[in-house]
C-alpha cells in the first residue's frame, strides 16, 4: 500500500530521472516542471500530489517515456496508488452499519 506522501515523493524522483534522461521533449513540460521542482517541498510532498500526477500523465501521453524504466516504476505506482485507494473505500464502506434490520 502507498500512501499519497510516498507516492509523490516516488513521482518526483521519477520526474527528476526523467530530466537527468532528457526525456522532457516539449519546452511547456519541461517548464512546469522546472515550475514544480522548485516548489517541490520533501516534508508536504503530498501537496505537490495531484501536480505531480498531472505532470506525468502528460509525459506519458507525449511518449517521452514509453518503453523505459521510468514509465514502468510509473505503471506500478499507480496501479498501488489504484489499489490502495480501492482499499480505503471498501474499508469505509465495510465499517459502516448496515443497512439491514437486527433483529
């Protein structure tokens, strides 16, 4: 299970690999990120979450990462981000009293 906190640290870091790797094709991107690499604070990384996710899931779409090592540590984060998410809600659900009547 990855919390939010984990996995924004995880996408930075994958971020900043993909930086090392030149992988950032489009200026705009490259410029957000630049924009959030700055702003990017370890300790309230959860802040930065949904930015982050934005920021990937575009870099992604323009192909910049297919095939490599960070898209598939990105696939994996997300699918336990999915999961983990899918495992709160059950659990919320689950704690809640029923519906039914006690007899």
């Amino acid at each position: 299970m990855m919390t939010r906190d984990e996995q924004a640290r995880l996408l930075f870091t994958l971020l900043d690999a993909a930086e090392g790797e030149s992988r950032f094709r489009d200026p705009a991107i490259a410029e957000r990120w630049l924009s959030l690499k700055a702003r990017f604070d370890n300790a309230r990384s959860e802040n930065s979450h949904s930015a982050l996710v934005e920021l990937f899931e575009e870099l992604d779409r323009t192909g910049a990462i297919t095939g490599t090592w960070i898209q598939a540590r990105w696939f994996a984060a997300k699918a336990r981000g999915e999961n983990s998410t899918r495992r709160k809600e059950h659990q919320t659900l689950a704690g809640r009293p029923s519906d039914r009547a006690v007899n």
